[in-house]
C-alpha cells in the first residue's frame, strides 16, 4: 500500500485534475485506487465537489471526504465560522491510513497551498510527515511560479518531507515567453524534476478521452514507481 499526497503552489492551480490524472493512470494499470480528500470548502451539503470531479474523469469510485464547510474559505477558518466540528491531525492521518489499507494507492489531495490549515494548527505538510508520504507540488505554468514553487518545496525540505516531482497544472495552447521559460527554469531552482504537465482545459474532456490521454502527461518512468508500483 502507497499514500501519495497531493499539494499546490496556491489555490486554482489544478490540484484535482492533476490528482485525476494520477489515479485514472493508476486505475488504468490496474492498480486499486482510492482518494481522500480531507476538508471540502466552498461547497453545499449534497452538491459535487472535488471529489466528484475526481470520479468523473477517472473513474475511480473509491473516495472519502471527512468534512464539508459551505464558506469558500482555508478549513480551519471555514469550520470556525459555521461553527461545524474542526478536522484533526490524528482523524486525517487515521482515516487515511484505514483507507490505504484496502487499496495498492491512497492519493490525499489538499486545499489551497501546502501551509493552509486543515485544523486548528495542523497543515497538509503534518499529514504527509505523519504518514511519511512523499508529496507532488502542482504548480501554474505562469509568471510568478517561480517563487511561489520554490518555497512551497523549500517548506516540504524544512519538514524533512520528500518532495517527488513538480507537476504543472495547466500548460496552455500558446504558451506565451515566461511559461516556456518556466519549463526550464522551474526544476533548475527548486532542485525537483518536473514530472508532468496537464494540458489546460482538460478538466473539460470525457473520462474515456482523459483516461486515454493522462499517461501521456506524466513522465513514464516517475509513473511506473510512483502510481504502477514497477
């Protein structure tokens, strides 16, 4: 059994489909796959969030979301003010690992950046040094990444956590002079390869077109160890 988290560089960098990606080409492979997602803000009780949008694209059912907040908010703040009950350090990381228990991969897909309280003074960093999980960084492809993907990796060094590969969210059709650069530039100063880049807009496609096209976005040796298991 693997747990493999999932953080971002700051909120809308493509977080969710980027973990769809990872567990359709997991599921693909015949591996079983499961996916949490810990705190779900900004979203009504019974409507869809992450976690539907997971399934959708990759197919994979077999997911578990510990709490909802309906304000758009970090869920540590989101729960105070809907006065619901507040995640936990030791709830997360216990829930994980009894979901991990029944399947070949756990993905764990955070909220926001990697230092966004999931609780009251605990971040998706503590889970994954809890679970001694490695961490992907999803990163924009734009002006600014730079910065914000070399502290987010310098923060996971910080916490002696292992940080597996840069993954840009969402590369667009025409990239303009900064994001072609960033190609480069960006494993050069944060010291981690980049391992994947996911077209933009295809959070739009079918699940029979996303799960064809997903290995295609991702190294194939880093997806060999990291979600095959080879």
């Amino acid at each position: 059994m693997t747990v493999l988290v999932v953080t971002g560089t700051s909120t809308d960098v493509g977080k969710t489909v980027v973990t769809a990606a990872l567990a359709a080409i997991a599921d693909r492979a015949d591996r079983r796959v499961a996916v949490c997602k810990p705190g779900q803000t900004g979203v009504a009780p019974g409507d869809s969030g992450d976690l539907s949008e997971i399934a959708r694209l990759s197919g994979v059912d077999r997911t578990l979301e510990l709490a909802r907040y309906p304000e758009p908010l970090a869920p540590d703040t989101a729960a105070r003010r809907s006065g619901l009950p507040p995640l936990t350090l030791d709830g997360v990381v216990d829930a994980v690992r009894e979901l991990d228990a029944d399947n070949d991969l756990t993905l764990v897909e955070g909220a926001g950046g990697l230092l966004v309280r999931l609780g009251e003074n605990f971040t998706l960093a503590d889970v994954a040094g809890a679970l001694a999980a490695p961490v992907v960084v999803v990163a924009s492809a734009s002006l600014g990444t730079l910065n914000h993907s070399e502290l987010t990796v310098r923060a996971l060094a910080a916490e002696g956590l292992d940080c597996t590969g840069l993954v840009i969210g969402s590369w667009p059709a025409r990239p303009d002079l900064a994001q072609q650069c960033n190609i480069t530039d960006l494993p050069r100063v944060c010291g981690v390869d980049l391992v994947g880049s996911v077209p933009a807009g295809s959070g739009a496609l079918a699940r029979s077109a996303f799960r064809s096209e997903a290995p295609r976005w991702f190294d194939s040796s880093w997806s060999a160890v990291h979600l095959i298991g080879r």
